[in-house]
C-alpha cells in the first residue's frame, strides 16, 4: 500500500529507501556496540525547575538536553563526527545532527538539525521541533535531508529500555537512547531510586574505537550531571 | 471566564486533531489515554498543551501533565482552572 502525506514522498518507497540504506550499513560497515547507563536525577531536576518558570511555548524537553549534551560531548570526539568516504574517514567541526523520527502511520525518517554546534539549548529545542514537526506533517524541505555528520536515535518515553542504532552511511555513528525509567542505583557507596537513561554508541571501527567511544559517553554523563552548563 | 463543558470538550478534541491529524478526534473515548492510545510523544504532547492554551488561555504546568491524559480530564482541569480564575 503506497499513502502518500501532504507534500511527502510515498511512504512504501520510504521504507524501502531505509532499508537499503541499513542494508548497505551492514554490509560495508564494521560496527562496535557500546552502552552506559547515566544518572538523570540532576538533568531532570534541573529542567523541571527551569519549566516551571516558563511559560508552555517556551518549555524544554528532556530530549533537547539530551541533544545538547550529545553535541558538547562531541567536542572531545572527533572520531564520531563526520564521513567516511572513500576508504578514509574525514572528521568536521560542525556538526549537523540527524534525528531519527518515527512516523506516527509508520516508517522512519532521519532529518537533520544543521549547524547544532552553533545552537543554544533553547534553540535546539526549537530546532528539535521544528524538523519533527515537518518531518510528521510530510512536509520536509530538501535542507532538512542534507547530509547529517553523525544522528541520533532516541525512543522516548513510549520506548524500549535501550536502542543500538544502525550507523546511516557515510557516517561514523549513531547515539541512542532509550525510555527514561526509574532504577535502582549506587552511588558513592548509598543505593537510592533514580531516573536513568541508557546511552548507547553505534560507530564505525574504521573510524574509531572502544576505548574512544568511551570516553564520548563517559563525557555524555558528565555534562548530563552539569545540566546548567548546557544551556 | 468559563465555558461550557461540551465547548471544552470541542475545543479537547480539536486540540488533539491539531498534532495528530490521522485521529479521529470526534470518536475518541472520553476515558481513553491520549498518550498511551495514540502513542503521543513528548513533543506532541507538549504541542496538544500549547493548542489548549492558544485556544483558553489556560497554561498547563508540567506537574500537572499527569491528570490532563483523558479527554474527560481535560475538560474538568480547564473548566477548574476557569472557574478558579473567574472566582480568585
């Protein structure tokens, strides 16, 4: 069945688009699988005290921070951002971040937020929505498909309890994150109930490595637990 | 300013038909959970709040996300919040 959205492409070609892309993912690149679990009691806090001064148009979502702190991170990660082409990998400064979204009729699509670097939280919020909000509405612009260096997958709060993405070539990795969910934790030596997100890191091992990517989500943690300095 | 409950659930309904085209907003249960029913994510979620506010002035706080997941809650949470505002 071929349903078309209001401006869209048709959806079954869509999909087919997608899965030869995974297909050739697979084939061509050596993927490594890493995951960390981090602590979002301080993130949450933080936004909610935040959302409570502000007015409903001018809120934050949990998902915009989460993008935010995968952009700084970046910073110290330049072997996760950019193109492999051509049997080298080519890393950038910019970052032009894909956002897999879920098509609510099904189907998948990764527009891309451009130049996040340059974007405050606040304004990657905005931008977050904004290419959502077109990419739902069947109503993308070609910019808004524009090579990404680097995407992330996040499945919400309807979601799994962790996603490992499959890499969108020419790119080196995907980030992902599950459904935040209330845990059990350790922490300088005291259990207590926290709200917590596993973090994965899908990437290229022409590219980089275990060890790199560690430390990528090491670093992700620790923004997450500075969350102010993310704005 | 109050409304009646029925231009609520109207105003509910087209709220719900504004981030989510596909539903069929006239038809949805009033008990049914929006969120859970139509798989509704945070962004449209937040969205379902901004088109309540455009269309009654009410500003839905975060914490009170939870009890507007029903097209029943929400009409009983705007008609609350309008007969506070009306009476304070």
């Amino acid at each position: 069945v071929v349903s078309r959205g209001p401006s869209g492409p048709p959806r079954a070609s869509l999909a087919a688009a997608v899965g030869r892309l995974m297909e050739r993912s697979k084939r061509e690149i050596p993927h490594f699988y890493l995951s960390e679990d981090i602590d979002l009691n301080a993130a949450l806090a933080w936004l909610t005290a935040m959302n409570d001064q502000r007015s409903v148009d001018q809120r934050l979502l949990p998902a915009a921070l989460l993008l935010r702190a995968v952009v700084v991170a970046l910073r110290d990660a330049p072997d996760l951002n950019g193109h492999f082409v051509d049997g080298c990998f080519a890393p950038r400064d910019d970052v032009q971040l894909g956002l897999a979204v879920s098509m609510r009729q099904g189907g998948l699509i990764a527009p891309v937020i451009r130049d996040a670097h340059t974007l405050d939280l606040q304004s990657l919020m905005g931008a977050m929505r904004d290419v959502v909000g077109r990419a739902r509405a069947g109503s993308l612009r070609s910019s808004d498909l524009g090579p990404a260096t680097i995407t992330v997958t996040n499945l919400g709060e309807q979601g799994a309890a962790s996603v490992f993405g499959v890499i969108i070539p020419p790119q080196v990795a995907i980030v992902g994150f599950g459904r935040v969910t209330e845990r059990v934790w350790v922490a300088d030596g005291m259990i207590g109930i926290r709200s917590v997100v596993t973090a994965s890191l899908s990437a290229d091992h022409r590219a980089s490595h275990g060890h790199r990517g560690s430390r990528f989500l090491t670093t992700l943690a620790k923004r997450l637990a500075t969350p102010e300095e993310l704005l | 300013m109050t409304r009646a409950p029925a231009e609520l659930d109207a105003i509910v309904r087209a709220a719900l038909a504004d981030i989510a085209p596909e539903i069929d907003a006239d038809n949805v249960a009033v008990n049914d959970n929006i969120r859970d029913s139509f798989d509704l994510d945070s962004i449209d979620f937040l969205g379902f709040v901004e088109a309540l506010h455009a269309a009654t002035g009410i500003d839905i706080p975060e914490r009170d996300y939870r009890t507007v997941e029903t097209v029943a809650a929400c009409v009983a949470y705007l008609g609350r919040r309008m007969a506070d505002g009306a009476s304070g």
